[in-house]
C-alpha cells in the first residue's frame, strides 16, 4: 500500500458524493443517536489502515449530512461546493501554513485587493476583511 492511497481513496469519496447530490436527500436521514451507534465503539487497541479508516467514516456518516454543497439546500448560507474552490481548500489543509507565511498572507492581501473592487462585496465584508488582514500584517 502507497502512503497516498488514502489521498486517492479521499477524492474518489469526495467525487462519488458531489456526483450524488443531485439524487440525495437535502436533509439529513439519521439522527445522533443513530450517528453515535455507527460511529461508537472503543478505540482500537492497534493501528487501522488508513484507507480502511476513510472508508468506514464515509459509510457510517452518511446518512447523517445535509447535501449543503448542492444546489438544493436552501437551509441557510453556507455557501456551495465550486469544484475550484474544494481543490483550493485541500491544497490549503495539505500545505498547512498559518496565515503569517509569505505565500498565504500575500494571498490573503490579494483577496482583500478583490473585495476592494466595486460590486464585489459591500462596505462592512470590506472593513472585516482588512480588520482580519491587519491582524495578519502584524503577525508578520
């Protein structure tokens, strides 16, 4: 076994999920209850395969999630799923900086540039996002 297998076995999860959302119910179909008793147990005395681990999760959560990421769900504002976006977020876990790094507080600068424009957010989302990346400059 890769040690990159359970990236793989991630993203075929991720994939299949996005490819279902528009079949799946909006709303979740288990309770806790029912969530707790799939996910319940003790701890395992030895290490479980990886993959095996990413597998089990997927099997036991569903059922339990809101189909939040599609195009259906009109709970609250979460946001939305954009293909680009997903990617963006798991190059951001897989990199693992803090804000304060050159490349992601630059990045952050660049966001901030964006949201400035007109039309692209209103006058409060611009004050928050220079109040969070004046926090940032500070950092550095």
């Amino acid at each position: 076994m890769n040690e990159h297998d359970v990236l793989r076995c991630a993203q075929a999860h991720a994939i299949r999920y996005l490819d279902s959302l528009p079949h799946r119910p909006v709303g979740a179909t288990l309770d806790a209850v029912e969530l707790r008793r799939r996910l319940g147990g003790p701890l395992p005395q030895n290490a479980t395969d990886a993959v095996q681990v990413i597998d089990h999760l997927v099997r036991d959560v569903d059922g339990g999630l809101h189909s939040s990421t599609g195009g259906r769900f009109f709970g609250w504002v979460i946001g939305g799923v954009v293909p680009a976006a997903l990617a963006a977020d798991w190059l951001t876990a897989t990199w693992d900086q803090n804000a304060a790094t050159p490349g992601a507080g630059t990045v952050g600068e660049r966001l901030l540039a964006w949201c400035a424009e007109p039309g692209i957010a209103d006058s409060s989302d611009r004050r928050r996002c220079e109040r969070v990346f004046s926090a940032i400059e500070k950092m550095r």
